[in-house]
C-alpha cells in the first residue's frame, strides 16, 4: 500500500528484473546507472534505496554516500546488494555504509525479507518514543493494514481482518482525545508507508472529531475503523498511477477514482452488518452539488459518515508531508476548503472541524499534560 519513493542503482540491471518488478508493487521504483543521476532527486524524498555493488565501475561507495548527502538522505533506508568477496570503492567508509547487505546470489523473497527488516526497523525505533498505548495502536494498525493488503487475492480469513481493524480502531479511539495525539501524529507523518499513515491519522482525527460533538465511544470506534478502511480501494489501483507524484493524465486519473467504488464493494462483503464502513470508502469523494464520484450522489444522499470522512481526508492530505511536498499548516488547508463548503464539503462539520483542530483547549491541555475533557455538546449527529 505504499507510494513511497525507491531508488535502485544498478549498471546491470537485466540481472535483477525479478527483484525490480517485486518492488514495483510496493514503491514508486527510479532506476539509475550512474551516481550523478541521484543529484535529479535533490528536491524529492526518498525512502528507500538499494545499491548494486557488482559491475564494471560499480560506484557502489560513491553512491551510498550522495545517497545521504540527499536532504533526507540520513533517513533513507539503504540496501546493499553485494556480490561475493567484492569491495565496495567510496570516499569514505563511514559515508559508505548501508542499513543491511546481502548477496545478489540469493533468491529474492531472501534479499527482499533482509531489506524489509530494515526498512522497517526505522519506523519500530521511532515509535519508541511514544507512550505504550499509542505505540499498541499504531502497531496493531499496522499488522492490520499487512492482512488487508493481501485481501483482493486471498480472502481467507476476513474475520480475522475485520478483528485486527476493530482492534486497532478501539485502540486508536483512546488516544485521540489525549495530549499524545499530536506527537503520534507527528510519527505518522515521517512513516514510509503513505497510504498507511494518511489512513490512521484519518481514523485518529475522526475519532477525535467525533467525541468532540459528542458521539459515544462505539460510534468514535466505528468512524475510526472506517478511517482506517476508507482508502482499501487503493490495493487494487496500478503502483504506476498510485505512485505518480502528480499530473495525472485524464486517462490515469479514471483509474484512480475507481479506488473508492473498488473499496466500497470490498468492504461492503467484508462489512455486510456495517454499511458505514463502506460508504465512507465509496463516497468520500462524493460532493454536495453531484458532482463528485462514483455515483454523483447530491446532498442528504450522501451519508453523515461519508461527509465527515470527506472533511478529515482533505485535511488529512493537505497537511501530509509527501515525497514531493512538505506538509501544509492547518491554517492555509483550512483557507484552502473554506471555499469549497456548501459545494463540495459540509459548511456546518467544516467549521465544527476547524474549531476541533484549532481550538485553544486542545493546545493549551496538550502542552500541561492534563487529561482532556471534551466540551458537551447536545444532539449529536447520528449514522
């Protein structure tokens, strides 16, 4: 599920188009052959990279270390695919070094399981240094998002899937209206997997939201659980078209619309006894006039979930670091979708949003520490 930048440099890479193709499915993949190609990705985040130290002229050394003279380049994870007893040539041996090595010889689910402990080692470490219920639910989400992730062709065991959700929901529901949301937001944001991280602080903000104007703890949970699950359809869009940074073309931009009817049918057969689980994923893209998608849905068509999706996720994506964007302040998202109320998104829960996100009380308890207490509110909204 991730839209997250790899660089592979090789000088022969016919010699691992099977590795290339794997990791096509789970990043935007860059191919380069000589060092001085890094130097075009100055402007752009980088997660992950793999270097070949084979070939005539390998660089492998030289390569490794502009890799962490990127602006990122300290937080990039690097693989080094190393051929038997071939020394790696670089300025320096401490500029030179990879998160992990393996050899080229090894079949690739090998070299890959090496390279996915490490790229993931980074993301345990940082979350360390949040308190253990936000870590339980940031991992839960995770293990959670793994499952999902092979349900389009094995759909074994969606009870299992829907259990490690709900979890993860719950989990996800009781430290969204704490001093520690910001921070577990904050490692959100550097997580190397996009669409995960833009899903969970879609459900945190959800939940949050929703105990703000006074919805129960099961209704925080299931808003939370359909944040989660409200960009499932994403699974089955091309990495080519999920991964392009921008300037989709008419054509790749159908396809990428297609996510949220691809979703809704999922989780409709997943969700059979909550159909707001599937209506967040099919009609957060709805707009108030009919003219969003799949279905052109107008007005009090649109579910009150799928409304409160809508709001979450465009703030959510406004104010998410990308690797060809940093991350917008609420301020200016907010100035951005003020415009759009009334014909895209719902005025009313965009200004109940925007007073959740900015309300001094949030700010002013998060920075003592103190427990926080939700301001009454009465009717709240039912789905």
């Amino acid at each position: 599920m991730s839209q997250d930048s790899l660089l592979f440099y090789s000088r022969r890479g016919a010699r691992f188009g099977q590795l290339t193709r794997t990791l096509h499915r789970h990043f935007n993949v860059f191919l380069i052959t000589t060092p001085d190609g890094i130097d075009d990705f100055r402007n752009r985040t980088i997660a992950a990279a793999l270097v070949d130290s084979g070939g005539k002229d390998a660089a492998a050394g030289e390569v490794i270390a502009r890799l962490r003279d990127l602006p990122n380049g300290g937080d990039i994870v690097i693989g080094l695919v190393r051929d038997t007893d071939t020394e790696v040539d670089g300025p320096d041996p401490g500029d030179a070094r990879a998160d992990t090595e393996f050899s080229g010889d090894l079949p690739v689910a090998t070299m890959l399981s090496a390279f996915w402990s490490a790229y993931e080692r980074r993301d345990s470490l940082a979350w360390n240094a949040l308190d253990r219920d936000s870590r339980k639910a940031l991992v839960t989400a995770k293990e959670a998002f793994d499952v999902m992730a092979n349900l389009p062709s094995d759909p074994s065991d969606p009870a299992f899937a829907r259990a490690l959700f709900s979890t993860a929901a719950t989990r996800l529901t009781q430290v969204a209206n704490t001093p520690r949301t910001s921070l577990m937001l904050e490692q959100l944001r550097g997580h190397h997997n996009y669409t995960f991280s833009h899903s969970t602080k879609v459900a945190v903000l959800l939940s949050g939201f929703g105990a703000e104007i006074g919805l129960g703890p099961g209704e925080q949970r299931i808003l939370a659980e359909a944040g989660l699950l409200h960009d499932t359809g994403k699974l089955q869009i091309p990495t080519e078209v999920l991964g392009k940074p921008a300037g989709l073309t008419d054509d790749e931009f159908e396809i990428m619309k297609t996510h949220a009817s691809l979703g809704g049918d999922t989780l409709q057969e997943l969700y059979p006894d909550m159909p707001e689980i599937a209506a967040a994923a099919r009609h957060h893209h709805e707009k108030l006039d009919g003219s969003g998608y799949p279905d052109g849905l107008k007005g009090i068509e649109i579910s009150e979930v799928a409304l409160l999706a809508a709001v979450v996720d465009i703030f959510s994506a406004l104010t998410d670091k990308r690797d060809y964007k940093e991350p917008m302040s609420a301020a200016k998202a907010f100035e951005i979708m003020r415009p759009l109320a009334g014909s895209h998104i719902d005025g009313r829960l965009l200004s109940e949003f925007e007073s959740y996100v900015q309300d001094s009380w949030i700010v002013r308890e998060a920075a003592a520490q103190r427990p926080l207490t939700p301001p009454d509110r009465t009717s709240p909204p039912r789905f």
